[in-house]
C-alpha cells in the first residue's frame, strides 16, 4: 500500500452539521469526511493499492479542494485501485452527504 497526503488552505466552508460522513458505493474505495480543527486546512490521507499514481491523485483531490473549499476537515480515502472518474464522484458524494448541498 501506498500512502498518499495532501494538505490545502483557503477554503471557506466549513461542516457544521454531522462530524462524520463515509461513502462505500463501490467495493475497490471507501471514503470518510470528518470535521476537525485544523486551521481551516483541508487534510487528505490517501492509502492506495496503485502505486506510482500521485501526481493523478493529486490533481483528483486538488480538483475536489476547488470545487468544494472544505475547511477544518480530515478526508481518509481507502483506495483499491478506483478509477479517477469513480474517486471524484464518490468524494462529491461524500462532500454532498455532509454538506447537506451540492457543489
């Protein structure tokens, strides 16, 4: 396995509702949203099966960072080789599901 982190600042939205959020809709990835206090940051933890894939996913999770601009949240996502369309529509589905809103 190979593990992957990304840190982002800047984002302006922060979960106020529910502390934990997961997102399992296919068998190859697992996705959790949690709220915590981390200067407004964004921290994204990859453990991934594929390896040598970090600039992809690096663009997959800045691309949700943009759309999203989640701040004070931890995301874990548990990756056994999930295509990049499948991570982005399962990490919306995660942000949507602790959001309570659509990007």
């Amino acid at each position: 396995m190979e593990t992957l982190r990304f840190n982002f600042n800047g984002g302006q939205r922060r979960i106020i509702g529910a502390r934990l959020v997961g997102v399992v809709g296919s068998g190859n990835l697992e996705i959790l949203i949690e709220r915590q206090p981390l200067d407004g940051a964004c921290a994204i933890e990859i453990s991934t099966a594929a390896h040598g894939f970090g600039p992809i996913w690096e663009a997959v999770v800045r691309d949700f960072h943009q759309r999203w601009q989640l701040a004070d949240v931890r995301v874990s996502i548990n990756d056994m080789g999930a295509t990049p369309a499948v991570v982005s529509l399962r990490l919306d589905q995660a942000a949507e599901s602790i959001t309570g809103e659509a990007s």
